[in-house]
C-alpha cells in the first residue's frame, strides 16, 4: 500500500481512471479541477493515487499552493499515510474532503500539538427528476456572453465574499473559460442579469453545478432556482449522466431549494482548518 505523488495531471488522470469511473459523484472536486490542469498546467499542483497491495487505486488526492488538499474518497488508512507521504504537509493549514477522510488526516497531521476546527459542512447533491420552478420568475436564461465577463467576476467576488473566501481576488480568469465554454448563464429580465449559475465541464459522465448567485437587491424572487434549473437543463442535454451541486449545511434555504428541483443528497463534507 503505498501513495504516488505527482505534478501531471495526465499521469494522475490515467493511474486513477478506473477509480474515478468507478464513482465520479463522490470523485466529482478531484474530477473537475484535475480537468482543469488537463487544460492548462497548475503551478504547484501535487496529485496524488493509494494503492492497494494488488494494484488497485482506491483513493486519490489533489493539492494546489496555496490552498488547502482536496481529498477523495479513500481508505481512512490512507488518509492518514498522505500526512507522511506528502512532500508540503508542513505549510498545510487546511483539509477538505469527507468528513471520516478529513478528520483523520488532520488528526494524523496536528498530532497532539494542534487541534482543528470546522470552517464549513457541505452536501453533495445529485440530480434526480428535474422539477423547474412553476411558477417560473419573470425573465428567461441567457448565455453569458464575452462581454459578460466584468460582471460576472464581479459578481462572482460578492460570491466568495458570502461563503467566507476571499473576495481579495481577480477572479476573471476563473470566469473567462466558463463564459467562452458556455457554460455560465444569467437570469435575465427587463432589468438586466438578476442571477447567474455555471456548470463544470462534463466529465467521466459528471457535471457540477457552481456559483450560483444573485445579488442581494434581486434575491426573495425565484431567480436562483430558475437559473439552476436551466444550467441544469443545460448539462443534461450536453450529455451529462449525473449532474451535482454542494450546499452550505448552513444555509436551509438554498438546501430546500435544491431539493424542490429535484436534487438528492449523496454524502456530506467538511473543511477544516488546523491551528
């Protein structure tokens, strides 16, 4: 049993495909931002595989500077192995993945000289029977377009400001590839874009829905669940077989309305941060 560690993501890809394809709910955060690297190389990015005395890979790991590791679903033997194995364990301040899978690698990792807490508890949903709102809101869906662009980081900064991320951050080269994709659409009505929602690119069959966000002037009206449902729409007609989302554990309302349009519960997560 033992951890492989490397800086190509198609090296990562190819180890761990299997295992991806095996469960690419569960395997949906490693998927999408492994993808991302296929696409343009991630400076300091570590990806990471478990193997199993037999060859099977039955857990994975990614890790970009200076953010914190992303865990897959893996052995909790793993978990706590990847504390020795990985070469920047030393300047890790943070954990995400399943919460058994977290905690046992920050227990590992803080021993008996730090402790951690939970910044934020998340639930993987995954898309059921498609229920849009009925009534929809007043507006239609639209494409976001190259012009777009300004708003929708500007937009997607007041995102990260209310989930507790920086808001310190350019985020337009986040944006420009989901807007040259298609793969971002607005709400709009007479009055312009009042919400937005994009979808990750289609991969080992899974999408996921991400940023979905009205400003607060629009929010109390519907337009959040509709442009939901129309990324959602958009996914599975560009051929996605499961389409997924997280919500904040803390916030009710979002998880009620994801729910209403038809989305189910699959496994929590946690981010923690160490002390």
């Amino acid at each position: 049993m033992s951890w492989h560690i490397t800086e190509d993501a198609v090296a990562f890809r190819a180890a761990a495909g299997a295992h991806f394809a095996a469960d690419p709910a569960r395997n949906t955060v490693l998927l999408t931002l492994s993808e991302g690297g296929l696409r343009r190389p991630i400076d300091s990015a570590r990806y990471g595989w478990w193997t199993e005395p037999d060859g099977r890979v039955t857990g994975a790991f990614l890790f970009t500077l200076p953010h914190e590791p992303a865990l897959g679903p893996m052995p909790v033997r793993a978990a706590r192995a990847l504390v020795h194995a990985l070469p920047d364990a030393a300047v890790v301040t943070g954990v995400r993945g399943e919460e058994e899978t977290a905690e046992a690698f920050a227990r590992e990792l803080c021993g008996e000289n730090r402790t951690w807490t939970a910044t934020r508890r998340m639930r993987l949903y995954r898309l059921g029977t498609l229920t849009p709102p009925d009534p929809a809101p007043p507006g239609g869906p639209r494409t976001a377009a190259a012009a777009s662009v300004p708003l929708a980081a500007s937009w997607m900064r007041d995102y990260a400001r209310d989930i507790g991320e920086s808001a310190d951050v350019d985020y337009t080269p986040n944006i420009e590839p989901r807007v040259t994709e298609g793969r971002l659409r607005f709400w709009e009505t007479g009055d312009g874009p009042v919400s937005m929602a994009s979808v990750s690119p289609i991969v080992a069959g899974q999408a996921r829905v991400s940023t979905v966000f009205t400003p607060a002037e629009f929010r109390g009206r519907g337009y959040a669940g509709a442009v939901t449902s129309a990324v959602s729409r958009a996914a599975l007609e560009a051929g996605a077989e499961q389409v997924l989302l997280f919500t904040d554990l803390a916030n009710p309302t979002s998880n009620a309305l994801y729910q209403r349009l038809g989305y189910r519960p699959v496994i929590d997560h946690v981010g923690l941060a160490l002390t």
